[in-house]
C-alpha cells in the first residue's frame, strides 16, 4: 500500500528578521519597477531558511517579469502570486520543499517559462509521489477559514476561490489538478467555492490523473515514464 503525505505544517513566523527583510525588498522592487526580482539572494542563509511561504504583497509586484527562488525553504506560495501579471519567468529551482503550487498561478497569462525541480511535485511522471488528501467538501460555518492548520489545508487562511475569485462564503471544495505552467506541468492546488467552480476547470494535462481529484493514497495515478521501464 502506498503510504499517504500530507502538507508541510510550518507557520511562518513573521516576527522573524528573515520576513521582515523579505517585506523591505518587496516594497523596494515595487517602487523601483525592477523586471528581475530575486530576493533570496539578498537574505542571509539563516534569514533564507526563515522563510516558508511570500507574503501577500508580493502582488504588487506588477512589473516583475522574472521570478528567481532559487534553494527556497519554502514550503507554499500564496494565491496573491496572480497579482504578478508581467510575470513571464518564474524559477522556484531546487527549492526542494515546495511539492505542489497555487492554481492561482493559471492567472499569471504571460508565464512562458519555468524551471522547477520536477523530483518534487506532487504526482511527478518520474515518481508519481501521491498528493496529500484533501477534503472534499468543508462547511465554512464550521470552518474557520482565516485559522487553518497549514498541515491539514495548504494555508492558514484561505479566503477566495482559486477559479471564480469571489470569496468562499458557504462551502469550500479543495481539489488537486495538474496543469502546465510555462515548461511544467504542476500539481496546483484549488480551492473552490462551489461544484460549479470545480466543474468549470480546464481538462488535466494528459499523462496525469485525468479528473480533478482529492489525493489520498488510494487515487491511481497513470504510470511512471522512466526510460525502458513498462508502463
Ligand atoms: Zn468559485
């Protein structure tokens, strides 16, 4: 039996000298306009490895074309990466913990070239690692959407939905679904408001499990495409 994964549970700490650098360079590059935004390279290691996720005002970043995130800690990207719709380049290379990314990156139309560590992601075609399982449907009565456990949802907050982008006011439908991204196809996470929004998505890349889908050890993935292995 396949073992099952779940997601990274770190929280960011934002009180960390990492973070707050990381906000300074933000606000730097949005007033300068630069088209090249490689903010780890600025950080020290031990600021670098404060750092699980980018902050929400990385949106502003409207005139960054090429995104470098080289030998990341991070472990998730927020959905405010749409915000960034010069966006044509984007390398999260060797950054080694980020297994899956936010739909939310389909909104970024200019994105034509990647560079991601394919060994990584989530229902990879050399490993098919399973996808951690999401839950279906959740009651957002009973839910505190702005008080997740990163580790059971992929974010500690989650407010809009990933196709619609009205904000989730009843239910929340999570579904994985693989899709090209530049030179990729990516695992990406989505987080629906409706079975309307999840039936609105485009069809799976071909060669990946054909239908959105929960994840969980039990989802049969296509097989691997290893040279001279069998399928
Ligand atoms: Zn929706």
């Amino acid at each position: 039996m396949p073992t099952g994964v779940s997601f990274h549970g770190d929280r960011q700490d934002t009180e960390a000298a990492g973070w707050r650098h990381l906000l300074a360079l933000i606000e730097e590059a949005a007033e300068d306009g630069r088209t090249v935004f490689k903010p780890f390279a600025e950080l020290s290691g031990s600021e670098r490895r404060q750092i699980v996720t980018l902050p929400p005002t990385i949106a502003k970043l409207t005139a960054v074309e090429h995104l470098v995130l080289y030998g990341t800690n991070l472990v998730r990207l927020p959905p405010e990466i749409a915000g960034m719709t010069s966006l044509e380049v984007f390398e999260p290379y060797t950054s080694y913990r980020l297994h899956w990314y936010p739909y939310e990156l389909t909104r970024c139309a200019r994105l034509a070239d990647s560079t991601v560590s394919t060994r990584a992601l989530y229902g990879n075609f050399k490993f098919r690692p399973p996808f951690p399982a999401l839950r279906p449907v959740a009651d957002v009565r009973e839910t505190d959407l702005g008080a997740l456990d990163p580790g059971v949802w992929g974010a500690d907050t989650i407010r809009n939905c990933s196709v619609c982008d009205r904000p989730i006011d009843h239910e929340l439908r999570q579904v994985w679904i693989s899709h090209r991204i530049g030179t990729d196809v990516l695992p990406l996470l989505v987080n629906a408001c409706s079975a309307a929004c999840v039936a609105a998505l485009p069809e799976p890349h071909g060669g990946y499990v054909p239908t959105p889908h929960t994840g969980g050890p039990d989802i049969v993935q296509p097989g691997s495409r290893r040279p001279g292995q069998q399928l």
